[in-house]
C-alpha cells in the first residue's frame, strides 16, 4: 500500500476523535495535510470547530478549505491538537520538524488538552535518532550558536555532523518565525531528556524537534491496518 493512502487512514482515525465545537490545532507536514483535508470535508458538511493552525502553510491550506481559525491570543486552551511525526518511540516521544515548523508546533501542543499524532509505521523506531534532529536557533550569532551546539551534540554521542538546513537553491532554510535550523545527525539518542535541557541552555537556540511527555496517543497505519498506540500502556 503506498505511504500517502496509509497516513491518510491514519489521519482518518484521528478524525474519529474529534467532536463537534472542538477547539483543535493543525499540524504541519504531508500527514497533517491529509488530516486537514479531511476536516475541510466534514466542515462543508457542517461541522463546527475553531482551529489554530502551526504553519504559515497549514493556514493556507485551511483557509482554501473554509476552515475557521483562530490564534492562542484569543483562545486559551485548545482540545486536541493532531499532528505528524518524524519518528515515534515506544514512550511515544518524537522527532518534529522535518517540515521547519517545530516552534510553533510544539507551543500549539503545549497549549492542548491532548496530543495525537499520526503516521505511518516507518516512523515507529527503538530509540530516537535514525531522523536528524532539527534545532532552531537564531540568525544574530549563528556561528558562536552553532559551535555550542555541536559541542553539545558531541558530548551527547551525535555520530555526524551538525548541517545548516537548506532549500533546494542552495540557500538557507527560513522558518516561519525568521529562524534557521540545524540539523543533527545522530543515529541514536540515548539521553533525550538531557540532551533536550542542554540544548535550550544554549542562548541563541530558540526550540528543537524533541517532544518529550507531549503526545498520548498515535495512530499508526501498516498495510494490515491501522494501531492505536498510548503512552498509558
């Protein structure tokens, strides 16, 4: 079964869990997309919600769909937020932001009552790590940050180098925020929780795609069908 059918059985699953009136938060990424899709069909049926969405992309995509947004100004607490992932341990812990909105990502599930995420089952991994993990810093004395960052990441056993994300023209990847980001490749993380309180003791790093304690419940699609994973198990 090709990956885009199994992550929009996932995000279909996810649609179970939301009711009408909810106030929910919008993910980014080719999961999420299938997600919002889903729900702009249900909202031209009639569906009620407010949603916030955590990417300038996501609220264009929202929008085209009539979907009603809002902003964490304005409300202050959202009832689910359902998103993607880069890679899902068995805690439920995660890699984000391999779309560059982990920021916002993360503020807008801190700011819900639950977090589901939604996947395919190449996302499921042992240990955090096989995916890059993204860093988000600030563009004002990038090279001192970066510095840190890779002494950080190497006292923490990151197997490759720290890389400058990108775009396909060569120039560097810009967030929605006004951020570069970082790229670690570690291969494995065994101390994620550590790892994480180092980083953001680092001045110039804004967030990074570490979720810990963040979502609990997945829904994960495999050619067999779809699971439904928590972090109560």
């Amino acid at each position: 079964m090709m990956s885009e059918e199994l992550k929009r059985q996932a995000a279909a699953m996810a649609l179970t869990q939301v009711q009408s009136g909810m106030r929910l938060g919008l993910g980014t990424g080719s999961t999420a997309r299938h997600f919002v899709d889903l729900l702009g069909e249900k909202v031209a049926a009639g569906f009620e919600c407010i949603c916030v969405p955590t990417s300038e992309a996501t609220a264009r995509q929202a929008e085209s769909l009539n979907i009603p947004l809002s902003d964490l100004d304005t409300l202050d607490r959202l009832d689910i937020t359902i998103d993607g992932a880069d890679e899902i341990d068995p805690q439920l812990n995660l890699i984000k932001g391999a779309g560059g909105a982990l920021l916002r990502e993360k503020i807008v599930a801190a700011a819900s009552d639950l977090m589901i995420v939604i996947a395919d089952s190449s996302k499921l991994v042992e240990t955090l790590g096989r995916f890059p993990l993204p860093i988000e810093v600030n563009r004002f004395g990038l090279g001192a940050t970066r510095r840190t960052v890779e002494a950080v990441c190497r006292a923490h056993g990151c197997a490759g180098e720290v890389r400058l994300r990108t775009t396909a023209t060569g120039e560097s990847y810009v967030t929605d925020g006004d951020h570069l980001i970082l790229d670690a490749f570690f291969g494995r993380i065994s101390q994620p929780e550590a790892l994480s309180a180092d980083l953001l003791d680092i001045a110039g790093v804004v967030q990074h795609g570490l979720f810990l304690n963040m979502c609990k419940k997945a829904y994960v699609a495999a050619p067999d069908g779809v699971r439904t994973l928590s972090s109560d198990n």
